[in-house]
C-alpha cells in the first residue's frame, strides 16, 4: 500500500486479487502481507471455499498455503476439485504444492529425508514464475513430504539438493508450486517470485494504495453512518487514534471520543493526548477519570490473569455508564484490524467485507470482547488492513510520528508491567523509571529500531548502598525486544554504554529503585510482556 493514488478505485478494493486458501499454516497471513506489499488486495479465506464461491468473488489469482498436514494422511485438508477448472492462475506453497500434484494425478510420499531451513534453489526454468529469481538463492524449507511423481502436463522448474521437484508448473493451465516458503524473510528473492506471480501470470494492477483505501472508507462509513452519532474509545495508540482522524474526516462532530484514564497509562500521556485530540485537531474528547476505582479494584490483586479480567470488566462497565451519559448513540467505532478478524473467525464470512478467515484461535479483544447487551451497530473501517497498513493510513492523515510510530503498548497498560500488587506507589516508581528508558533510546536513535523498550517492577526487594547508606529497594527490568510482527521477538543488543545510562539514571532518579537488571529473554521461550 503505498501513498500513490491510483487512476480510479477498482473492484481490487470491494473483493481481493488474490485469494489465499488457508490450510493451517502459521504463514498463511505473511502470505497475505506480503502480496499485499505489491499493493494488490489480498484476503485469506478458509481451505473450504468452494469453487463456486470463489468463481462470484473473481479474484485474478489463488494462492494455497502451507500447512502441518500430509496430504495422504486420514481427514488432511482438502480444496474443492473444481478449483483446478476455474482457469484463475493458482500457485501452491508448501502443502499446497503437494495438495495440487495429488489431486491432479500425481503422488507425494514421505520424504527419504526431510529438509528444514535454508537451502539453495538451483533453477531450471528461469522464465515466467521464476523470472529474476537468482540461481543458488536461498529460500526457506520446512517440509518432511516430497513429490515422488508429477501430474500430466507438469514440469520441474527448479531443485534443490534435498527436494528434486522443487517448484513445478503446468504453464498451459498456470498452475504453479514451490516446495519451499517465498513470503518469509529469509527467503532471499521471494518476492520476486510473489511479483511474478501476482503481476505477470495473473496480471494484477497495484491499485491497493493508501488514497484508494482513505477514500473508500470515508464513502464507505457516511453511506453506513447517515447522519447518526458514533462512539470511539480512544486510548491513543496507532489504531484507534488512525481511527478517530478517518472518522472526523469521513463524519466530523457526528465523532464523540470517550478517553477513559484508568490511571495505568505512562507519563504524560493523558495530558498529550487531550491536549493533541481535543485543542490541536479539534475532535471532540470525553476526559474520563476513573483512576480510583480501577485502583481500587486491583487491591490485594496478585495473579496476572485476574488483573486483566478486573481491569477489562471495569473498563466496559465504565463505559456503558459514560455512554448513557454521554449518548445516545446508535454507532460504536472499533479499531478492529484484519488480523483480529483472521484469529477469531471460525466460518467463512463475505469476502467484500474482509470478515473471516481461518480457524479460531482465539476470541480477540476487539472481535470477541463487547458485552452482548450493547445495543450499538459496528463501525470497523480498519478491519481490512494489516498493522504496517494501519500506519501509512495514519500518516496519510496526518497523525505525527510520535503516535504513528509509537511501540505497542498493552490495553491493561503498567498494571500488568508491575509483578504483583498495583500500587500508586509502585505506579508512580514504574512511570519514572519507563520515561527514562524511552528518554535514552529515543536520545540514542534508536526507537524506531526496536519493537518495544519498557521497563518493569518486580515484587522483589534488594539489599544495595547509596551515599553510604544501606538500602532495601526495588529493582527494574529493562526489556527490550526487536520484532516484524511482536509473533516472535528477539532480545535488541542495545549499546553498552546507553544501558549504562540507563540505568544510573532510574537508580540516581526515581526514588525507590536501587538495581536495574537486563531481561535477554526471546520470544518463544518467554513472552514480551512479563504478565
């Protein structure tokens, strides 16, 4: 999605270009991501699609996944047959190879040996889907199956050591398949190989760019709207401040923004955001203070998965109240993004709204997380669009770089980065010292280089010596993680010398601290958060 306007706002942009038929794979929305960043509009369907469901939708091309199963095993997933006879481009990955050389007449059997990780492509065929796709590039593997024999009118376009029929193709029906994975990073001319597919073999336009979208959704929410008023709970991340620059653009003073102030937020933050929303871009801003009785709830609180559950049910009950007050409204806007829709969809929904996806994995707080009884209609304009997406909409709006660019922040905000009981105290201590970690990396030009940099308060204390003094304080973690997605996460290497100041700086400044400790945890094992 780039910021270029197109011609004009095509049907790419009410029903996707490429479908990706998901098979279980943990990639099938990296797949999507990707295909998106050639900015064609993409959309992850269930492995169940039939074909005469895909024949309305009309997409130019189909992408099948990968997934965990084997296609010989009992009850593996299936496509419909008839996908082969739509004559729409399709390009198998992985398992989706193995699932078009089967059920086309070939055979896959257990690999003699499997083949994991990187592996250099020796290429056959340099043209049409492999065009530009360097010889001996690496390209990522994981796959224990292999394809003993191929289908009639099929024929090797590249091997590897391991893997003889390594991408294939039936040129007269554009079917293609490649064993290993283009759309992750480590495969180094993937994307040359997705562009080939996407542009050259299904002739695809990049008309999925950041103008269309604004455009589109503006029309999209006066047409759903009318003249009706509209809620938005605004914490002021990327998400939901995107959200209330599309709707005051699309609606104006028909917006209301409750902020609701739980008192967990970091620094400063509420007094910024009141003052950018509600006095710099005038949309209108409900200042909410219900500190005291989020605090109060959390009293003696000590288990991590309690706290959210107190905080979550304290939040909704604040806001029905507040919306009575403040109402009526007929319309409650969500900052629901696309993969929020894939994890907690478990059927197959209309692909011109982007609503479904794969199998539910979990029921997400924007999707799953409203009482039943609140009697609004759903705004959700960003459904649609992935996270980076959702950031180059917001710069197209205006927002400024330290909200679009800002690190993920948790809903249940610093009750969840103190270990143990919530305290004003220690409150007040973590705000301190968080401030300062992001005071440094931001001093050190390296914010933007790091997923997230945040500090943490055990409920430990720790014997240290100030001034001569013996002290009995708390310490800080420092966590710092670098990430493409916050899935998986790796510990950032920060300069010695900045974790140095760091560190004299909350133990020197924030009172109550006397030790400051360095978390180089990834994820998997650990999590990014510490609760």
């Amino acid at each position: 999605m780039s910021n270029a306007q197109p011609s004009a706002i095509g049907e790419t942009n009410r029903y996707p270009a490429i479908v990706i038929l998901d098979f279980g794979s943990q990639y099938s929305e990296l797949i999507a991501r990707r295909v998106r960043e050639t900015e064609v509009y993409s959309l992850v369907m269930s492995h169940s699609t039939s074909a005469e469901e895909l024949r309305a939708i009309n997409p130019r091309g189909i992408i099948l996944s990968g997934g965990p199963s084997s296609v010989y095993a009992d009850y593996a997933p299936q496509c419909d047959p008839e996908l082969w006879e739509l004559g729409i481009p399709v390009l198998g990955v992985c398992y989706g190879m193995q699932l078009m050389v089967q059920q086309l007449g070939g055979s896959v059997v257990a690999a003699g040996r499997a083949e994991y990780g990187k592996a250099p492509l020796e290429v056959d065929d340099p043209t049409d889907l492999l065009t530009n796709v360097d010889e001996g590039s690496t390209m990522w593997m994981s796959h224990g199956d292999s394809v003993e024999r191929l289908p009639d009118g099929f024929v090797r376009l590249a091997h590897t050591a391991n893997t003889p029929e390594a991408a294939v193709a039936d040129h007269q029906r554009r079917l293609y398949g490649v064993q290993f994975h283009p759309e992750v990073v480590h495969s180094v001319c993937g994307m040359a190989l997705l562009r080939n597919f996407v542009y050259h073999i299904c002739g695809c336009v990049p008309d999925w760019t950041t103008a269309a979208f604004i455009d589109e959704a503006v029309a999209d929410v006066r047409r759903q709207v009318g003249g009706k008023r509209v809620l938005l709970a605004l914490s002021g991340g990327v998400d939901s401040s995107t959200l209330a620059f599309l709707l005051h653009k699309a609606i104006g003073d028909q917006l209301t923004c409750m902020f609701i102030d739980q008192g967990f937020m970091r620094k400063g933050e509420p007094e910024f955001l009141m003052d950018f929303f509600d006095r710099k871009f005038h949309i209108r801003v409900e200042y909410i203070n219900a500190r005291e009785r989020f605090i109060n709830k959390l009293a003696g609180i000590t288990d991590p998965e309690e706290k959210r559950k107190l905080i979550g049910t304290e939040f909704i009950r604040v806001f029905e109240e507040e919306s009575k007050r403040l109402g009526p409204f007929d319309y409650l806007a969500q900052g629901t993004l696309y993969p929020d829709v894939i994890e907690s969809a478990g059927t197959n929904v209309d692909p011109k709204t982007g609503e479904r996806v794969a199998v539910k994995i979990k029921s997400h707080h924007n999707v799953g997380g409203l009482p039943k009884d609140l009697q609004f209609k759903l705004v959700e304009p960003l459904r649609k669009l992935f996270k980076d997406e959702v950031r180059k909409v917001g710069r197209s709006l205006g927002l400024p770089e330290e909200i679009v660019g800002r690190h993920p922040f948790p809903g249940p905000g610093l009750a969840i980065r103190i270990l143990g009981e919530v305290t004003d105290e220690k409150l007040d201590i973590l705000r301190d010292a968080d401030l300062i970690v992001r005071e440094e990396v931001k001093e050190a030009g390296l914010y933007h280089e790091i997923w997230q940099a945040f500090a943490v308060l055990l409920p430990v204390r720790s014997v240290g010596v100030m001034g001569d003094k013996r002290t009995y304080a708390f310490p800080v973690v420092l966590r710092c993680v670098s990430s493409e997605d916050g899935m998986t996460a790796d510990w950032s290497r920060l300069p010695y010398d900045l974790m140095e100041t760091i560190s004299n700086r909350i133990v020197n400044e924030v009172k109550g601290v006397n030790r400051v400790v360095l978390d180089i945890t990834s994820k998997p094992p650990g999590t990014i958060e510490w609760e």
